[in-house]
C-alpha cells in the first residue's frame, strides 16, 4: 500500500509535546510513516540518541506510523553500531534504515536478512550502481526499498530527467520507492536551512499539494514524505486528499453555457491512447453529447499552451470533444476556448498518458 508520510527533528525542535501532537494531526488525515534523521544529530551517545527518540518513537508506533532512520556509515561508527547487528534501532522503534551513503553493497544485502525484520532503505537519488552491487549479492528484495534525498540548498533538487532516469531503475527492480515534498508553511524546518526540502526542484516553491499531485501523475513512486516540518492542517488535508484522487487540473474557465460547464466538470475524462503532439483528447463527451448544440464562442485565432477546448457545432462527428492544448496551434473557428489550465499547473500536462483519468476542476476564485 502507497503511504503519506510526514519527518521530524527532535533535537531541533526540543519540543516533545508539540512534535506528538504533529503525529496526531498527520494521523487524522492518513499519515502512516515517519522519516527521523540521525544524520541531523550533533555527535552523541547512543543513551543520548535513545533518550531523544525512544519516548517520541514508542508514541508514533501507537499512531500506527511506520519509522524510517536516515543514517550512514559514519553514523554507525559514532554509535557502535556493526551491521551484522542492528538491535540499536529495535530499541529505537524503528521499522527501517534509510543509507543515506553506502558501505560498498555487500554489507546492505546482508543486512537485508536482518532477524529483526528491518528493512534497508537506498538511496535512490546517487547515479553510483549501487542497486546493481547490491543485488549482486542476492539480498531479500523483500526487505529492500529505496528513497529519493531532500535537497535543502535551492537549485540543487533533482531536474524531472534525472529523476525519472533514477527511479525507473527502481521500478524496473521493483523496488518500492520513496521522494519528499516541502511544506510552504511559514516556519518549517529541516536539518539545515530553511529554503524546503523537497526531492525535485521544480516543486520547492509550489503548494504541497500540486507537488504530491505531480508527483501521483509521474506514477513512479510509492511512498511521498514531507521533507520539512512542521506542515499546516490545511496541507495536510489537502495532501491527503489529492493522494487519493485521479489527477486533477484546475481550470482558469470563462463565461461557457451550462452544457459546457456539464462537460467540462460533471465528466470523468480519459485521455485518448493515441495522444497527439498537439493536444489530449478526452472524447467519450462526443457520444453522450452528440444531439446537444454547441454554438461558436470565444474562437480566438490562436489556442496556446493548457487551453481547454471544447469543439463546436461546425466539427461534426467531433462536437462536444475536451481537447487540453500541449502546444501553440491555429483555430480555424471550430474549437471554443472555454478555459485555461492555471499556469502553475502545467507541468502536469507532460505526465498525463495513454489512457490516463483525469478531472477538470473549477479555479475557486
């Protein structure tokens, strides 16, 4: 099962209170994992680590989150820790390590068949092979999975290429695979400064919920974590919410008829398979639609970019179609312009495929 999940930095925020009450608010809205940095901890005892986390840790277990530690191998030197041996994060609660840096592959395919039942988490963003090395070492792929970093310094995040190279990789060993999002609350804060903490850099100054939204049309993660804490109520009500919806694009719309307005957002649309350079074409509006007048309006020469059409009496056979526009073309008269895709919202055009559901939702002014 996909999971939301939220992170937190006990020895920054030096509030117990309020970082169990944030498991609480993420639990309400279907929160289930937990991202706890090690690697943000000054260098302490492992009684000083257990202190920090064991009380906070024991709580997220009764929320029913599932605790992932981001460590290293210099982590695990500062604590004692070998990785023939992993009880330290059993007594921690967690459920899982993430390696934010690796040991060689030999060593994490061991750990894989840890008796605690602890799953090793990769990083996935390193282009280092190290998927490669450690499968070569016949790890229990039930227990491995993979999580993209955060990137605190602005301009440093992944580019969408880059990051569709990477994680198709993990999908192709079906790995399970995480990515982080940022919350744009005032005040929220990481292991470093404060300018997000996000996987992708295209998402550091977007709402959180275009980002999980982005993130749900790519299809090629399981898991997404807030990268940052502490996120409002309202982002994640809202995360929660475009989680578990088809993909959905607001529409900037104009003065349209009450038909158009039918087609337009009381219609599942389901993007054509044969998609065209120019356009997705949602068409099943055609056939349910095909007695109904739709007169010529709003026919600008021109359609751009994230223009929903609707196509008009002179179409014929066509008439009634929802067309979104990929690129610049002509309008010979029988496209009515009903509306735009708002602009922030366009990087989602490029991950709508073959066959995808989407729904078309009314700005809120």
């Amino acid at each position: 099962m996909k999971k939301l999940g939220i992170s937190l930095y006990p020895e920054i925020s030096e509030n117990l209170q309020k970082d169990k009450e944030y498991l609480d608010l993420a639990a309400k809205y279907g929160f289930t994992r937990l991202f706890v940095c090690l690697l943000s901890t000054s260098v302490r005892t492992r009684a000083e680590v257990l202190s920090i986390f064991k009380d906070l840790n024991a709580y997220a277990k009764e929320k029913g989150f599932e605790i992932i530690f981001d460590v290293s191998p210099k982590k695990f030197k500062e604590l004692h820790i070998t990785y023939q041996d992993l009880s330290f994060f059993k007594e921690i609660y967690a459920d899982g390590i993430r390696m934010d840096e690796s040991f060689g592959g030999k060593e994490e395919a061991e750990m894989t068949y840890n008796p605690l039942g602890l799953k090793i988490e990769l990083n996935a963003s390193v282009f280092d092979n190290l998927i490669d090395r450690v499968l070569c070492f016949h790890p229990n792929q039930e227990k491995l999975m993979t999580c993209h970093n955060f990137y605190p310094l602005r301009y440093s995040g992944l580019g969408i290429k880059s990051f569709k190279e990477a994680t198709s990789k993990m999908r192709a060993y079906q790995l399970r695979t995480a990515a982080f999002v940022t919350s744009q609350n005032p005040g929220s804060f990481g292991p470093c400064f404060n300018e997000g903490l996000c996987t992708l850099e295209i998402h550091r100054d977007l709402p959180l919920e275009l980002q999980i939204r982005h993130l749900k049309a790519m299809d090629m993660v399981d898991d997404i974590v807030i990268g940052n804490a502490y996120a409002s109520e309202d982002e994640l009500r809202c995360a929660k919410k475009a989680f578990d919806a088809l993909l959905t694009f607001n529409i900037k719309a104009r003065d349209n008829t009450s038909l158009e307005e039918e087609i337009l957002y009381d219609f599942k649309h389901i993007a054509r398979g044969d998609i065209s350079d120019y356009m997705i074409r949602s068409t099943m509006s055609r056939l349910r639609y095909h007695d109904q007048s739709i007169p010529p309006h709003d026919t600008e020469k021109w359609v751009h970019r994230g223009d929903v059409i609707i196509m008009n009496d002179q179409l014929g056979r066509y008439k009634a179609e929802v067309h979104l526009a990929l690129q610049t073309m002509e309008n010979d008269g029988r496209m009515n312009v009903v509306g735009s895709i708002v602009p922030q919202e366009l990087i989602l055009l490029d991950e709508v495929r073959p066959w995808s559901r989407f729904i078309l939702r009314k700005e809120e002014k």
